[in-house]
C-alpha cells in the first residue's frame, strides 16, 4: 500500500481528502482507508448502513483495500489496547505515507483518531513491539510521512493538494454516504452534516484552499516534521 488513510468515522477521509485519494489512485498508487469506528452515535443511519455506503465509496475512489476496526464511536481511547490493533493494520499495508485525522476538531474523535494514529505509526517500527496477523509474525513498519488532513474548524495547513480535476469524484464519494447529508425525503432528525448548507460549506472549504494555490480546488494538510525536496521545481 502507498498510503494508507486513518480515520475516526467513515466518511472522515471522504469530506476531507478523497479528492487527493482520487488524484493518487489516478497517477497508479495503492491507497486503502481503514475507518476506526462504525460511526454507530451518528445522529441518522446505523452501523449496517454506513457499512455499505462506505463500500459504495471505496468503489468510486478505487481503493485498494478498506477495512473498519470496529472501535467504540466516542469512546475508543488512544491506549495500549487501540494501538496494538492499528499497528497491526500498519504492518500489514506498511504504507510509505499515512493521512490521519485533523490534528484538533469540533468532534472530539478526530483529535483522539489523529493522535492514536500517530501514536501507532511510531510505535509501529519498533520491533520490541510484537503483534501478529493471521497467526504470523509481523515485521515492524514505521511510515515515511504522516500528514493530518483538515476537518470542520479550519486549521492552517502546511501544504495544498490540487484536487481540481477530481472534484465531481469527490462529491460523489461524499454523496456515496446517503443517509448523511441532506435529502428531502429522509424523516431522520437533522445533524450538523445533513443540513442542506453543509454541502456548499465543503465546497467553499476546497475553493478557499483551492484559491491560495491559484487552483480551483485545494485540499490541506499539516505535516509532523519537514519535508525536504530534491528539486524547487517539484514545487507548485
Ligand atoms: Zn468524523
């Protein structure tokens, strides 16, 4: 796996970086999503459902793998047990470039999915650190790069994808979680995601990060340590 997403909710990665997962699987890259929880305290749909329009989704982005780890929804911690079970995802994927949760966020899940994910990735190399897959030994795999990509409170990021071309993937994998956002002849309560301006607000959040790169649409992330670079022309 080239990168592997981490993330607190399914739907997470699509709101936040599907259109630089669409860009990657597009130039060839293997790129998997594991979702730690089910979303199960999500004010509209259930487990099941959210279990199968995240498989939707999976299909339009061309994951290479997504797996869910089952994780209590508010109440998995970032501890001994949690770290243990997303090592061995790492170990299994050993992706080169892990994107986690927004590093602070309204949803007390991402800040806690975004430092377990981190956690686990350094602990993830340490070969002292035992686990197992399907009855083997795993080798310690630690990932090159992890980068936390930006949920709902605007975080300043440290670089910018250009996702313009893949911007009508991204709705749609967005769009792929039907029983959370905005639909007219759903008679579920209301959540801060199904509200009919959410939509517009994503769309203005990618235009705005979009617009500072001089593109149409941008998707940001904030790094863990510097990035170096072999030649300024790689730089957009
Ligand atoms: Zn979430």
């Amino acid at each position: 796996m080239d990168i592997l997403v981490i993330a607190a909710h399914p739907d997470d990665a699509e709101l936040s970086c599907s259109g630089t997962i669409a860009a990657h699987v597009a130039k060839g890259y293997k790129v998997g999503i594991v979702d730690l929880t089910q979303g199960e305290m999500g004010t509209r749909g259930t487990p099941e459902i959210r279990l199968q329009e995240s498989e939707n989704a999976a299909r339009i982005l061309n994951l290479s793998a997504r797996e869910n780890l089952g994780f209590r929804d508010i109440y998995f911690k970032d501890d001994e047990e949690h770290q243990h079970k997303l090592i061995e995802i790492i170990r299994k994927y050993k992706p080169e470039i892990v994107l986690a949760n927004a590093i602070t966020d309204r949803h007390p899940d991402h800040g806690k999915g975004s430092s377990l994910a981190t956690n686990a990735c350094f602990m993830s190399g340490l070969r002292k650190i035992e686990t197992s897959f399907e009855g083997k030994a795993q080798n310690p795999w630690r990932p090159k790069f992890v980068y936390h990509y930006i949920q709902n409170d605007l975080i300043e990021p440290n670089f910018i994808v250009d996702i313009t071309p893949f911007w009508q993937t991204k709705i749609e994998s967005i769009l792929a979680f039907r029983s959370q956002f905005y639909d007219a002849s759903n008679s579920e309560p209301q959540s801060f995601i199904s509200d009919p301006e959410f939509l517009p607000f994503i769309e203005a959040r990618a235009r705005e990060l979009g617009h500072r790169i001089f593109t149409k649409y941008g998707e940001g992330f904030t790094k863990e340590r510097f990035i170096g670079v072999h030649d300024l022309f790689d730089l957009k």
